[in-house]
C-alpha cells in the first residue's frame, strides 16, 4: 500500500515548488539586460570606465543606439565597442532596452 501511494504524495507535493513562470527561459530584453550589465554595472548602474545606463533618458539611449546601428564605422573609429551589439538589435528589442534602462521622458 505505502509504495501505491509515493507516486500520488510526489505529484501532491508539485505546487510546493517553483511556480511554472520561474521555470519560463527569461525574456528577451532580461538576457540583453543581463549582456548590458556585464559591462554596464549591476543594473546598469556604471562600473568605473563604463557609464551608467541607469538615470539617461530613454529617449537618449534609444537614439544613440540607433547611431551606433546606422554608422558603425563611426563608431568603431572612435573606440566604441557598442556599434557590434546595436548592430545586432532589432527596433523592438533596442527600443524595449532603452525603456528598461531610460527614464521618462
């Protein structure tokens, strides 16, 4: 009887652990945010040589990117390593990490 009822006391435990949305792959912004962070500081907030992304106006971070995305001879002769990610980004993903970032305009 008891080895009848470890299968049922397993399934009976399931909404004990993580939620389906903690099993989700994270979202598309989460992983370039994570990408973004690695040189931009936890958050964005800036680490030494790398400005923060944190506190610019959405506006601005969204247009400077699409700098880097429409010239990035430009900007690579100036010493930007950024042109290789913008170049990268489609509109909906630049436009949602300026959000994540920027502030109101």
């Amino acid at each position: 009887m008891a080895r009848r009822c470890l299968p049922w006391l397993a399934l009976a435990s399931l909404p004990l652990a993580a939620p389906l949305s903690a099993l989700e792959p994270p979202s598309t912004v989460a992983r370039w945010a994570a990408a973004c962070n690695g040189c931009h500081g936890p958050e964005g907030l800036g680490s030494g040589a790398m400005p923060a992304l944190r506190g610019q106006s959405a506006d601005a971070l969204a247009a400077k990117l699409l700098q880097w995305q429409n010239d990035p001879e430009a900007a690579a002769a100036t010493g930007h390593v950024m042109a290789r990610f913008a170049a990268i980004l489609d509109q909906e993903t630049l436009q949602a990490l300026a959000k994540h970032y920027g502030t109101a305009p």
